[in-house]
C-alpha cells in the first residue's frame, strides 16, 4: 500500500458512511467497535489508575517522613515503590493518550472511524486486563522483589500483555493518520495534535517492541529458574520510563498544548511547521531503547541526547509563547492546563539533561525520580487534564466547569512542582537512593520529606476531583450543554455535532486548503458578505 502526500482536492467531502458497532446500549460497551466508544473507555479506566498511582505516591511520602508511623515493610515498599511508576507510565499516560487518540485522531483527519477498529477494541480490552493483572500480581508478592514466584512470573506476562496491546493500539491510530486523510488534507496540513500522536507514536511503535523482548527474556529466565537475576536487572525495563524515553511518553501533551493554546489565545502559530518540527524532535530525541545497558549511560551520545532533548522543549514553550502573546489571553482552565504542562515538560527536559551528566552521579537518586514526577504528574497530567476540559464537548457533548478544572490545574500544576522540585533537591542535597525510605542525612531532609509528601496529596487530590468530574459527566450529572464549536477551533473535530453522530459527519466537510479549514471557511464566507455588498452598491442608482 503507498501513502501519497497530496491527495485529489474537492469541493467538499462526500458525507461520511456510518461507522459500523455504533453503541446502542449499555451491554454493548463489551462488543463495540465504534473508536468513540473505545476512545471513552480508555479514558475512564486510565483516570482511575492514575488515582491508584496518586494514591500509593502518597503512601510512599507519608513513609518517607520517618516519624515513626510505617506503612510498609521493606520489601512492600520496593514493590509500590515500583508499581506506581509503573502504573503511572503503562496505565495511566500511554493508555490515555492513546484512548485520545481513538477518539479524536479519525474526526482530526475527517474519517468516518478508525482503521482497524476492532482491533483498536482489542486492544482496549488487552490494557484492562492486563492493568487488573499487574495490580493483582503486585497484591499476591510479584515484582522484581516479590517473594512469590507465581506472582512474579504473572507480573512479567501481565506487563508482556500491556506492552503488546500498546502496539495494536498504536497500528490502529498511525494507520488512520497515514491512509484516512480527508481529500486535500496533505501530511503538512495534519493537525499538530494527530501530528503528534503520529511522530510519538511511530517512535513508541520502535520501542515497544524492544521492551516486549526483554520483558519475556525475563519471563523465560525467572519461569525455569526462579530468579530475575537480582535488582539490577529492573534496568532493563525501568529506562522506559527513565532518560530518554520519559520525553517520549509526553509528546502527545506537547500536541495538546500545541492545539489549545493558540485556539483559546485566539491566536495561530507564526508556522504551523514550526510547531510539527518541534514535536518531531521531540519524538526523534526521546527514542531510548539502546539506552538500556548500563553501560551506554555514560557514552557520549547519552549525554548528548539528554542535553539536546532541552532545545525542542524550549522551543514549544517559545512557539506557544509567542501565539499566546500576539493572541487575547483570557483565564481558562484548558488553557491555564495546557500552559501548565508545557512548563513541566521544560522542567523535565531541563532535570533529564542534569541527569545525563554522568560526573553528577545522580543516576538512582531522589533526582531521578524528580525528574519523573516532572515530566509525568506534571506535563503528562496536566496535558490530559488540558484535553479533558478543551474536548470535553466532542467527547460528552458538554462544557466541563470552570470552577473544577481551575481546581484541578492548581491541584495538578502545584502538586507536581511541590513533589518533582523537593525530589530534584533530595538528589542533590544527598546520595538518597531512589527507593530509600527517608533523607534525614541533612537538616532540611525531613522538610524535604515533608514537602514532597504534601506536593504528592496535591496531585491525588486532583487526580480524584478530575476522575469524579469525569464520572459524574458519563453519568449526565456535570457540565453544561455545549455548542457544536465552543472554542472557535481550527480543526475538523468541530466541524461536527457535539458528540459525533454515527460514522462521525453527517454532511459534507469543508474542503481543506491548509492547517486551518474551519478558519478558512470562515474567510471565505466573509469573502462572499463583502462581494455581495460590493455587487448590490454597484447595482444601485
């Protein structure tokens, strides 16, 4: 099959057929097909797994304060010290980005559903179940320090099926985005959110893989001889959530951001390529599968790429800068959200590139985890909590409250900062091992401690507070009604009804002619009012 960039230009797009495995009841969320259906799914079950990894952070701040009440033994403190990391990366981030994308990439590109669909289904339910095994297993004593073998060898097949299940998911998106473009929607002219989805995506489609591989080596190694090979070996799956990759894992927020800044800034980007390079670099330097040796973390080109990983952050936190500043800026949560992220994800870039330097010595400190908390509780939730708000609309065919998303960017953006910069500084203040219970080496140590706790409550406050808003909006009981296009967006999500009809369109799309149709049509009508205007003085005696 060849994918050609320019595709034959129409007047408008013929109406869309229906998408087949519409839901038409309660029950039929088990069978359905419909990428809208699959794409709420995925939200719901990322949201409260991130509430379980909220949660067991908190659990793990209360412990660390050292003033006596334990919550753990050690070898269930190196287990949830694990899970919630884990949970964080292949629960809550990928999945939900993912889940976006099945909802929002086909109506972005103006297909009637996703290619693929019932795959796209499958894999849905291959996370869930592997989600629910991974906890499971963690719960009987699995894990890299688990004292049950059975558990352990469950906990390798459950993160087998989850890694798996990310790479049908992603053939379903990146398919839809290289092969189901609407007439006239070049790959230049993609929206910078499906743009981002496809060149985060198509890096994760390399890398996924390579952790799949090492993932059953384990399996193979532990089933027949009971060991795991001792700590060490978590190396050979933690450095996908570690420098490098962990930029990788945020793309899909930067796209986020990308998309609701200059909407809500009434603004546009000075190059809508400007906006597709700097997501493109980002994906480019957050492919880390060679990093997983320990030796390669002290080559050049590890620290190269850790360094260099800081220029394509800078530049979207510039690119959108600059939008917002020759734009109207007006306190919105989405936008506040989206803001928020791309400040996290500078934070992040900034801490990884620290990381990288291997005369530092930071690697397994308190500035490892900082830089984790950074980039995931801070861009990658702050970036989901931005597209709930922004797409709520298309999604439940409501606007979310104001009230609760500021709540919800305060809970997010601080807690985040709180918990990443006091861990940032642990790091450098001490040689306080990743999983250590406490830093009290130092007088500020139990500060530290203290405040790291708090930022973490901050973020589970959020967590819970976004989960029920969610929850109470799937049951009809939040939110407003909204407009089919209650932000003046660009893109051709809101060019249909709010939620999408059966098959996604129910009439023809407007033709596109660049990044912007909707603001194309919207010129091309003011266009014909001033030509009337002019034709009807001229006619005049």
């Amino acid at each position: 099959m060849t994918v050609t960039e320019a595709r034959p230009a129409a007047g408008a797009a013929d109406p869309q057929p229906a998408a087949p495995g519409t839901r038409a009841g309660g029950a039929s969320w088990l069978s359905t097909s419909d990428h809208k259906d699959i794409g709420r799914l995925y939200l719901l079950t990322a949201l409260v797994f991130l509430v379980v990894s909220a949660v067991g952070f908190v659990a793990l701040g209360v412990e660390r304060l050292g003033d006596g009440l334990q919550v753990f033994d050690a070898e269930a403190f190196t287990q949830v010290s694990a899970l919630v990391r884990e949970a964080a990366v292949l629960l809550f981030v990928v999945p939900f980005f993912l889940g976006l994308a099945t909802y929002l990439v086909p109506l972005q590109v103006g297909a009637p559903d996703i290619a693929f669909a019932r795959g796209s289904a499958t894999a849905y339910w291959a996370y869930l179940f592997g989600g629910v095994t991974l906890l499971a297993a963690y719960a009987a004593r699995g894990g890299f320090e688990g004292s049950s073998n059975i558990a352990t060898d469950l906990y390798l097949l459950s993160m087998i099926v989850l890694t798996l299940a990310t790479v049908v998911a992603l053939v379903s998106v990146l398919t839809t985005v290289l092969t189901l473009r609407v007439p006239g929607m070049t790959m230049l002219r993609t929206p910078l959110f499906s743009w981002s989805v496809l060149v985060g995506g198509g890096v994760m489609l390399l890398t996924a893989p390579v952790l799949t591989a090492r993932l059953i080596e384990l399996f193979i190694a532990h089933h027949f001889s009971g060991e795991l090979g001792g700590p060490g070996n978590y190396r050979l799956i933690s450095w996908f959530w570690s420098v490098p990759t962990a930029t990788l894992l945020v793309v899909p927020a930067a796209g986020v951001a990308a998309e609701v800044v200059p909407v809500l800034t009434r603004s546009r980007l000075r190059h809508h390529h400007a906006g597709m390079v700097v997501l493109g670099a980002l994906a480019l330097f957050g492919f880390g599968a060679w990093a997983q040796v320990e030796d390669r973390l002290d080559d050049l080109l590890y620290v190269a790429v850790g360094l260099a990983a800081v220029l394509p952050a800078l530049a979207l936190l510039g690119v959108l800068g600059d939008a917002a500043r020759r734009g109207r800026v007006v306190r919105q949560a989405p936008l506040l959200m989206a803001l928020g992220a791309v400040v996290h994800l500078v934070l992040g870039a900034l801490a990884g590139a620290v990381l990288a330097i291997p005369a530092l010595d930071l690697r397994g400190t308190a500035w490892e985890a900082g830089q984790f908390e950074a980039l995931i509780f801070g861009a990658g939730v702050l970036g989901a909590y931005a597209a709930l708000w922004y797409w709520a609309p298309k999604l439940w065919g409501v606007q979310l409250g104001g009230g609760s998303g500021t709540a919800a960017f305060f809970f997010g953006f601080w807690g985040a900062a709180l918990l990443a910069v006091s861990d940032l500084a642990s790091g450098l203040l001490s040689d306080q091992a990743l999983l250590a219970t406490a830093f009290r080496g130092e007088s500020l140590g139990p500060v530290l401690n203290g405040a790291a706790a708090v930022g973490a409550a901050m973020v589970a406050l959020g967590a819970v507070l976004v989960t029920g808003v969610i929850m109470a909006r799937s049951a009809r009981l939040e939110g407003r009604r909204a407009d089919d296009d209650p932000w003046g967006g660009n893109t051709l999500e809101w060019a249909t009804a709010s939620p999408p009809p059966p098959g996604n369109f129910a009439g023809p799309l407007p033709l596109v002619r660049s990044p912007y149709p909707l603001v194309d049509v919207g010129a091309d009508d003011d266009l014909g009012h001033d030509a009337a205007a002019t034709h009807l003085a001229g006619s005049r005696p």
